[in-house]
C-alpha cells in the first residue's frame, strides 16, 4: 500500500512540475509575442504611411537629428575634463634639441 502512495505522489509531483514547465513556456511565449508586437509598432510608427506629408517627413528626420550637437557639446566637455584630469608630463628631452645660438 505505502509503495502504491509513494508511486501515485511521484506521479502527482511529475504533473505538477509538467504543467508549471508548460505554463512558464507558454508565459515566455506570451511575453515574447507582446514584446515582438511593441517592437513592430514602434517601428511602424516610425514609417512613414502610404501618403506621407513632406513637412511631417521633414519634421521626423529633424526630431532625429535633434541630440547630435548635445552629443558632440558633451563629448568636448568629457574630453576636455579628462585632459584636464589626466595632464601630460613634461618632456625630459624638449629643451636638447633646441637652437640656442
């Protein structure tokens, strides 16, 4: 009798884990389709429609251009901080080759 409890909770505990597996692989599936669905319409609102207006054309290619001179301001002023952070050490031979006739 106790052989037969044990077989039949092994078995329950196997169905158990079998559909927790199933419905961790259907909720990937699920979150995989709705991420794959966000991307396609954030990329469809990127594309222009059949009929596009020059202006609203226009007007996207220029929001999309908007952060390219914040970038380059940024980088200047990272530069400019690490050469101010990292200075060059004096050359020890600078003044050997110098002309001092």
């Amino acid at each position: 009798m106790r052989a037969r409890a044990a077989k039949l909770a092994a078995r329950e505990a196997a169905d158990a884990a079998r559909v927790a597996r199933e419905r961790s692989a259907a909720a990937a599936e699920a979150t995989a389709a709705a991420a794959e669905k966000a991307e396609e319409a954030s990329a469809a609102a990127l594309l222009p429609s059949v009929f596009s207006i020059p202006k609203e054309i226009r007007a996207l290619e220029k929001r999309q251009r908007a952060g390219k001179y914040a970038k380059k301001v940024k980088a200047k002023k990272r530069r400019k901080m690490h050469e101010l952070s990292n200075p060059l050490e004096p050359d020890e031979f600078a003044d050997m080759w110098k002309n001092d006739d």
